[in-house]
C-alpha cells in the first residue's frame, strides 16, 4: 500500500523529478567534457648494493649501508621529487613555465622492496613519458654519488599512456543520474511534506485545540468502530 502511494506521489510530481534529473545529469555532462583529460606515465628503479668492497673499511661500511637500505631508498625518492631534479628535468626537455605548472610528480618507494617509482601527471601523454624519465636519468646522475656501496639503475621506462586516469566518464554519468534521480524524488516528497496539514503530519489532529479533548471528527469515528464490533459481535455498547 505504501509503495502505491510512493508512486503515486511521484506521477503527481514528475514536474519536479523530471526538470531537477534533466538540470543535475546535463551539469554533469558539461562538466565531465569540458575536463581536460590527465595522463599518468610511470618509470621504475631498483637500488642495488654494489657487488665489491675495496678493503675492510669500505665492508664495515657497506654493512651499514645494508643495514640501512629502505632508508636510503627512501632518500633516493625524496632527491627524485626535488626541485632541483625537476628543474633539471625541465631544462633539458626545454619546457615552458605553463608546461611545467602542468605537471605533477610524485615518487614512491614499493612496500617490501627496493623499488621505487617516478609517477609523473599532466595532459600531455608524450610529455608525461618524457618527463618521467628524464627525471628518472637526472636522479642516477645525481645519487650516483651519495651511496658508494649502492647503485640506482633503471627497472622499466615510463610509456606512452593510451588512456587518461581521469575523468572517468561512465562513473561520472552514473553517479550524476543517481544524484539527479535522488534529488528530484527527494524534493517531490519534500513538496508533498510542506503542503499536507500541520495536524496530518503531527497527528495530533485529534484533538481539539482549545478544550484538549478528542474532537467531534475523531469521535464520530471512534463511535461508529465501536458501533460496527459491538453489531458483529452482539454485545451492548458500552
């Protein structure tokens, strides 16, 4: 019975469903095109202990560097994202200022290995490639020379991405239909809720307002249930 009047509510209202799911799902698809499209392009490297020592000193000291190797990884990332690299990186690609306010890296080091990752975004996909591993080369120049007992060598050269990270489209649409359905019907009970009686929506419609006793509506109504039981079960009103 409910679900009838649910439905019900809502033929009488698509005058408001229809107009608030056309306005909220058409914003999404203006918004969703008019992005630009981002590009993700990855380059990784791996750090390596050297494979000789020179002479006791230089083994004690690799010791300790072994001993120390996330953390060196780890500074290896932090060197990868510096300004220095990065502009290192931008004058050798000859880029512009806007070109290099256009993208954004991040390095990171793999959970449990000695493998880190350059991660460059940007709308351009040939650029994202190249940025990332021109960035990848001015690291191992430049670490080359902190770690003696480590060396950075490369893993797999960032590509051409073929596809954009985002927007994603399909989720985009989906989920501005959904809002956009949600919100009409939210609104149409809403419309529904404003215009029924203060009594109807309290239900304290039974009561008379200056004496707070039942008032004649709700007791006519009462007398004719009691009415009704006491005719189908034989028994005297009361």
């Amino acid at each position: 019975m409910e679900l009838k009047i649910y439905l019900r509510i809502l033929l009488k209202k698509w005058w408001i469903v229809l107009p608030v799911f056309l306005v909220t799902f058409t914003s999404t698809i203006v918004f969703t095109f008019t992005q630009a499209p981002t590009y993700r392009a990855v380059a990784t490297f791996v750090v390596t202990p050297t494979s000789s020592f020179g002479d006791i000193r230089s083994f004690a000291s690799g010791l300790d560097m072994l001993s120390r190797r996330t953390e060196i990884a780890t500074t290896y990332t932090e060197v990868a994202i510096s300004h220095l690299i990065r502009g290192q990186a931008s004058e050798e690609l000859g880029l512009s200022q806007s070109q290099r306010k256009g993208l954004s890296v991040e390095s990171k080091l793999r959970a449990g290995t000695n493998v880190f990752e350059i991660v460059v975004e940007g709308n351009d996909p040939v650029l994202v490639r190249d940025f990332a591993n021109t960035i990848g080369v001015k690291t191992m120049a430049y670490v080359q020379e902190l770690y003696e007992m480590y060396s950075l060598s490369p893993l797999d050269e960032a590509t051409v991405p073929n596809f954009p990270i985002k927007p994603n489209k399909m989720l985009n649409l989906a989920l501005g239909g959904v809002f956009g359905l949600a919100l009409g019907v939210g609104l149409a009970f809403l419309s529904v809720y404003l215009q029924t009686p203060v009594e109807s929506v309290t239900g304290l419609g039974i009561f008379d307002d200056e004496t707070g006793v039942y008032n004649n509506r709700y007791f006519g109504q009462r007398l004719g249930e009691e009415m009704s039981r006491a005719k189908r079960n034989e028994y005297p009103l009361s």
